[in-house]
C-alpha cells in the first residue's frame, strides 16, 4: 500500500514533520505540495528547498491546485500547475475539489488535457466521494473518499464500476482517525479496492498539518 501525502504545513513551522518525510519517502505514492492553497503568488525558498530534498529521495511532487468543483477559470488552474512545475518541479498535479457530476465530465477532461499538453506526468483529481465513472478514465489517481474516520467505517459505500476496477487507480484519504487505528484504516482502504490511501490523526480545519503514523511502517 503506497501512502498519498497532503502536508499543509510550512517547513519553517514543522521542520521535523518534513524532515521525516524525506527519510520516507519511498514509501509514498506522491506528496502534495500546496504552499498557499496553490502554488502562491511567488516561490517559497523554503518550499523549494524541501521540494528539491523529496525530489532527490525519489518522490513524486503534486501540485495542488483548486478547481472550486469546476466554477473556477481552467486557465487558472492551469497556471498552477505551470507555477508549481517552474518553481518547485512538481512533476503531477493534485486537481481538489473536483465536481463529481456526469454534467462536469467533458470541463474536466478539456482541464486534463490541459494540464498534460504542459507535460504534467501524474494527475491526481480529488473529488472526494465517488464521481460520475468516465472521471476515473481521465487521471493516474481518483479520490473517491475524502472524509472523517467515523464516516468512513460506518457510511462508505462504492458503486458497481468502482468494485470492478482493478486496485491501483483509486485512493481514499481518512482524517481523525485514531493513532491505534491508523493499520486497520490501511488495511481497511486495500480491503476497499484502493490500492493508495492516506490515513492521517488530524481533525478539522486542517487535518493534512500531520504526518500519517503509516508512514512509521505501523501498517506492514
């Protein structure tokens, strides 16, 4: 199980959360670097520092950009994915809040296509819940749960074309999940169909401040 990281935390805050997540990064899928619920609006040296240092571990770097469920301009979006590429080398996107309507099918893929003409290699579309089925076509990874720990063990349900899939393209990301728990969530995600997941402690507002415990290789 590959471990997909959103750590939104600036690395002079926590510098230790980013250092152990350089030491570990083969374990992860990807890790989303999101300096400024984007890219900002000029490089961060320090977020530049911390992208070289994972880049050089061998992670995959996304880029988060936020498409507001498909209300917001495409071209902006693209270039969030350009400025992450130019100043941080990110080498994939993290596409958040993703509509998950059969309606908004063809904008995001116009978006997709978009995003992949500037060279983007991993695009991630998070839409949280699972969306209409020709999304999942569009991207290397879907989000097809974004969620609380306490929803997540009693209200996830999956459609018939998610169960038919074969594991790898799909991801389930879980806050306030309870440290001594954080395995089973794993375990839970493999049993589901998701072949990456992101189990994390925290809670609202911002859960993805912490690292996962899975990262310690609790979970094996």
């Amino acid at each position: 199980m590959k471990l997909l990281i959103p750590l939104y935390v600036h690395p002079a805050e926590d510098p230790g959360a980013w250092h152990r997540l350089i030491t570990a990064a083969a374990r992860t899928y990807a890790v989303v670097l999101n300096p400024a619920d984007g890219p900002g609006a000029a490089p961060d040296p320090a977020f530049a520092a911390v992208a070289d240092a994972l880049r050089r571990a061998g992670a995959r770097l996304l880029g988060y950009a936020d498409t507001d469920y498909g209300t917001r301009d495409p071209a902006a979006v693209v270039d969030d994915v350009r400025r992450h590429r130019d100043w941080y080398g990110a080498d994939g996107c993290f596409l958040d809040r993703v509509t998950a309507a059969p309606a908004g099918l063809p904008a995001c893929r116009r978006l997709v296509r978009s995003v992949r003409r500037l060279g983007t290699g991993t695009v991630v579309l998070n839409p949280g819940v699972h969306p209409a089925p020709g999304y999942a076509r569009l991207a290397d990874l879907t989000v097809t749960f974004e969620g609380h720990w306490s929803a997540y063990v009693s209200a996830f349900s999956r459609p018939a074309w998610a169960a038919r899939l074969p594991p790898g393209p799909l991801c389930h990301l879980v806050y306030g999940v309870p440290e001594a728990l954080v395995p089973l969530a794993v375990r839970t995600a493999r049993e589901r169909g998701a072949a990456v997941c992101g189990p994390v402690t925290g809670e609202p507002p911002n859960p993805w401040s912490g690292l996962t415990p899975a990262l310690a290789g609790s979970d094996r």
